[in-house]
C-alpha cells in the first residue's frame, strides 16, 4: 500500500474528479493505495490511465452521476465510465472482479501520476474474447 505519491498523502477519504469538475469521486482508502497498474486490453492501451482497485463499496461518486457515460465491449462484463462533458475516464467496473472498481490515478486530487515512476503493466487482454476486437 502506498502512503503518498510524491508529496501528497494518500487521505483515507481520498477525492478523485475529472478535468471540468462535474464528476467528483470519493475514494475510501483507509491503509493507503493499492498497487497502481497499467492494463493491456484493447481499450486501456488506447486510454493509457494508471489505475488502481479497491471493493466496489469503496468509491462512491458523490457528484455527477448524470453526467456519466458508460461504455462496453465484448463480454460486456466491464463497465468503463467517462465524464459526457470532458470525455476523461474515471473509474471502471473491473471484468476481472465486477465486485471491484479500478479508477484513474491522475484524476485523484493532488497527485501527478508520474511521480510513480514506472508501473507495472497488468495482463488484461487476455480476459478479452478470442474473437474480439483486434489489439
Ligand atoms: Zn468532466
């Protein structure tokens, strides 16, 4: 568990929100942040966001639900949300535990995801369908 990326303290109740503020997660890390991760799949590799998981209880989005998009693809397990006004990727309902959610490290508040360094890169694509879309 990571107390703090670069200066800033992971808070226990840490907030998280898109670039024009509509959308304002709260993300309930009491011992710090998980592992942060990139994933493979086609559609991560294409977004490139550094995420990190915790139990589903434990994000709430306390702003914004309306303006939420949500977008799917082969199983249909996943559940990607973005913000319908800025377009940016906030969290996602994981397909490899639909009872977690990932959410984007450079929406939390305060923190420069690239003070992580690098990250390790997760092996989503291969929980994607044989046939498909092409990576
Ligand atoms: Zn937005």
């Amino acid at each position: 568990m990571l107390k703090a990326i670069g200066k800033t303290p992971i808070q226990p109740h840490h907030r998280a929100s898109c670039h024009c503020g509509a959308v304002v997660l709260e993300i309930h890390l009491p011992a710090g942040l998980p592992q942060p991760h990139r994933c493979d799949c086609s559609f991560c590799k294409r977004k490139g966001a550094i995420v990190a998981a915790v139990p589903a209880t434990d994000l709430k989005v306390i702003r914004g639900q309306a303006v939420l998009r949500k977008y799917q693809f082969g199983r249909q397990v996943a559940e990607h949300f973005f913000c319908g006004i800025c377009g940016i990727y906030t969290h996602h309902r994981r397909s490899t535990n639909p009872n977690e959610f990932g959410f984007n490290i450079g929406c939390m508040e305060g923190v420069n995801p690239y003070d992580l360094g690098s990250v390790p890169v997760a092996d989503g694509g291969k929980w994607e369908e044989p046939m498909g879309q092409s990576r």
